[in-house]
C-alpha cells in the first residue's frame, strides 16, 4: 500500500484512490460474505440523514445496505477491519485526527441506481471525518457508468470520475469532498465507511 502517496494526496486534494488496496484473495473472501448476505436478504433500502431526519428518497439515493456489527465480525469481515484498522493508524500518524471509531456497511446499487451530490458529514453530528469506498466488483467496464464522482476542492479543476473496480479504495475528507455515485448499467457493489472523532 502506498500510504504515503494517500497521506499527500489526502493532504494537497482532500482525497486519495489506492487502486489494489485488496489483494485478489481478500476481494474474493469479501465478495463471498457481501453476496451470502444479499442471498439472506439482509441489506435494506439506504435513507437520506439521521434519527428523525431520516426519509426514503429515490431521487437523492437508490442503494440497498447492510450496516456491519463491529462487535460480531465473521472472519472475513474481520480480515478487512484489521486492514483497515492499520490504515487508520496511518491516517492518524498524519494528520493528528484522533480517529477512534468506526462505522460501514455493504451496498448495492441496482441498476440505474444512483446517489446524487453530497457531503458525508451530517449537520447535527459532526464525527465523522474520513470516508472510505471500497469497492467489490470483478472487473468494471467503463461503458457500465456507476463512476464516482468526486468534486474537486479546487472549482478551477474538472470533476474526477473514479471507477468502481474491485479492489479499489477511495478515501476523502468526510466535510470537504462533495461527491456522488452516477448511474450504472449494471449493478454496483461497495463498501463504505467512515471513521469519526470522539
Ligand atoms: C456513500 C457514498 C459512494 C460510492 O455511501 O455515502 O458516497 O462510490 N458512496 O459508493
Ligand atoms: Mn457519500
């Protein structure tokens, strides 16, 4: 993993793509444990804020989710919380965060499924701080669409459109990176995180 080109660009851009953050095996076991829950038909229809702001909109967001329990990983998941625990530490070496906790889950987007421009960070709940995509396609052809959209800090600079190819991990400051999920030809599988401050 090249943690030092992430700390830079995370520093000069306010967000970093780490293309093979998965090796081919990990991507596999994770896929493994997304489809066996989609089968069990655990992911639910995503809503839009928090706590009594929460409302079902198709307009603003298509995904279907399924929130990991941190506190009863199977080993799968557990594989992928150590990795992604380690990156933390990274994080937290550069950039004096305090990063502490950390919540994700699975999603699907069917096709033509989408999530329009939007910040992660909630406006009655400032916590979170870095956001992770992760996603778990195989490979992903350019014409299926379903690109990320990140929208530059710089306005001089043109949109970046990140391509949801397994394996690939995407990073960003959860306040100042507006972003947005274009649709797709084919459905779309991730996984997206967020480590917040105490
Ligand atoms: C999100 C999100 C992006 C993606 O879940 O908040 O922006 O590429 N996801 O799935
Ligand atoms: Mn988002």
């Amino acid at each position: 993993m090249m943690i030092n080109q992430a700390i830079h660009d995370l520093e000069k851009n306010g967000f970093t793509i780490i293309d093979d953050f998965l090796t081919g095996e990990e991507l596999t076991l994770i896929q493994k444990d997304y489809l066996d829950l989609r089968n069990e038909g655990k992911f639910k229809r995503a809503g839009i804020g928090k706590g009594s702001d929460l409302h079902l909109n198709d307009q603003v967001r298509s995904d279907e989710t399924y929130w990991l329990d941190s506190l009863a990983l199977n080993s799968s998941q557990q594989t992928l919380w150590n990795k992604l625990e380690l990156l933390k530490q990274e994080l937290n070496q550069g950039f004096y965060l305090g990063l502490w906790d950390f919540e994700a889950h699975y999603s699907y987007y069917p096709i033509g499924g989408l999530y329009q421009a939007h910040l992660d960070r909630f406006s009655k709940d400032d916590a979170r701080t870095i956001s992770m995509v992760l996603y778990l396609n195989d490979e992903w052809a350019l014409s299926n669409g379903g690109e990320l959209r990140i929208h530059q800090k710089d306005p001089s600079l043109p949109p970046m459109d990140v391509v949801p190819t397994g394996g690939k991990l995407v990073c960003f400051f959860s306040a100042e990176i507006l972003h947005e999920v274009l649709p797709a030809k084919k459905p779309r599988m991730g996984f997206a995180g967020w480590w917040k401050r105490r």
